[in-house]
C-alpha cells in the first residue's frame, strides 16, 4: 500500500455554468465519459462501515479505496487506491479476517468472503484539468470531475493525487484555493454518489452506515 497514490479530494455541488467557470479558470476539458460503477459488500456493510470502498468500474476494473491521512478534518477526503488485483484481495482477506489460500482476482474471492453486490449505477462524467497560476510544472494539476448519474444526482470533485503524506497540506491548500476561484462556500459539502444511491434506494444500509458512525460524505468513488 506504500507505494500506492493518496487521493485528497473535495466534493462540491456544481451549477449551470460551473463549466463555463472552469474554462474561465483556465480548466482543459480532458474527456466526458459514461461508466457503471457495481460496489460489493458483505450483508453486514463489513467494508463500508470501517470506510473502506470496493468498486468494480466499467472498463477500468477493480478498486479498493482505504482511509488515508488521519487527523486532517474539513470538508474533504483523503484516500489510498488500490487498484492491483493482489494487493486488493490480500487487504480484503486482512479487513475480513480471513485466511489467504493462494492467489486470484478479484472476481474470484468474492463469494468466499461473502462479497455481494450493493449498489450499481451509471455516471457521465466531464473531467477537466487545471493548474494553479505560479505553480511551477512539477506540482500536480487538480483534476476536476462533474458527474451526473441514472438517478438525478450530480455532484462535482475537485481532486489532487499525490505519492506521499507530506504532500497533503500542499494538496490542500490548492484544492481550498481553487474552491475559492470556483465560487464553492468554504463549509459546503456534498455527499458522494453512492451515499445518495443507498439513502434512496437501500435506507436500512444507509441508516446503519450513520450508526457505525460512518462519514456521510465518504467518497465511495470517487467518489472516485
């Protein structure tokens, strides 16, 4: 897991005319995509409940979000992707107190850990890339996704990858100031899509999810 990318992001409800404030800004519109994103679980949200997000994306395969930095609070997220099929199974089998037995994707172990399908839901997505002015080139772009999904919900990400955990005030202090230029109020924050999806269609999850004194705005994405 050292070695693999701290996700720090920010969610924010986007307007009529946040593209065209992006392109203001300076924002180079990368692609818009349309994906389905399928997230498993145990019965008992065993994953979710101690924030840890198993997503199977379409065309992209398989990703194991885990709480990154602690001690940073704020309307933001950090989180460690893990996207190597070993690396994913072997923290699974850890986070589920299982023991190990040779090597397979994904795919593979999920019925032996009890892994079932919780939620699937498709997404556009328009991502864009920018810079701050008088960052040199070596420092990371934000990344900004606007995504709207199959059930009405649109949310919009401002996101910063970085390898190391020196690197997230850095990270921070960028995404806040660019929030700033954005027209995003400094204590606004939105839920993720898939928060949204169980608050709508599985209450109960969504409900125990509160209880387990999960973050109501916990990504479960990235949402990413």
């Amino acid at each position: 897991m050292a070695q693999s990318l701290i996700e720090v992001e920010r969610k924010f409800t986007p307007g009529p005319d946040t593209e065209e404030r992006l392109q203001e800004l300076g924002g180079t519109l990368e692609h818009r995509v349309t994906f389905q994103d399928t997230y498993y679980d145990t019965s008992e949200l065993s994953l979710m409940r101690s924030d840890h997000w198993l997503r199977q994306r379409e065309g992209s395969g398989w990703e194991l979000k885990c709480p990154g930095v602690a001690g940073i609070s704020g309307s933001h997220n950090e989180y460690v992707e893990l996207t190597s099929e070993s690396a994913i199974v072997a923290q699974l089998f850890e986070l589920l107190g299982a023991e190990e037995l040779g090597t397979a994707g994904v795919a593979a172990v999920l019925g032996s850990l009890k892994l079932q399908e919780v939620a699937s839901f498709v997404t556009t997505r328009s991502s864009w890339m920018l810079a701050l002015s008088g960052a040199s080139e070596e420092e990371p772009k934000l990344r900004v996704d606007l995504d709207s999904t199959d059930f009405g919900y649109a949310v919009g990400e401002i996101e910063v990858m970085v390898r190391e955990k020196g690197e997230v005030p850095a990270a921070l202090e960028k995404i806040f100031s660019f929030s700033t230029l954005l027209g995003v109020p400094a204590q606004e924050t939105a839920p993720a899509k898939l928060m949204v999806y169980l608050q709508r269609f599985r209450p109960l999850d969504y409900q125990r999810l509160l209880e387990a004194n999960s973050c109501s705005e916990a990504t479960g994405d990235s949402t990413s």
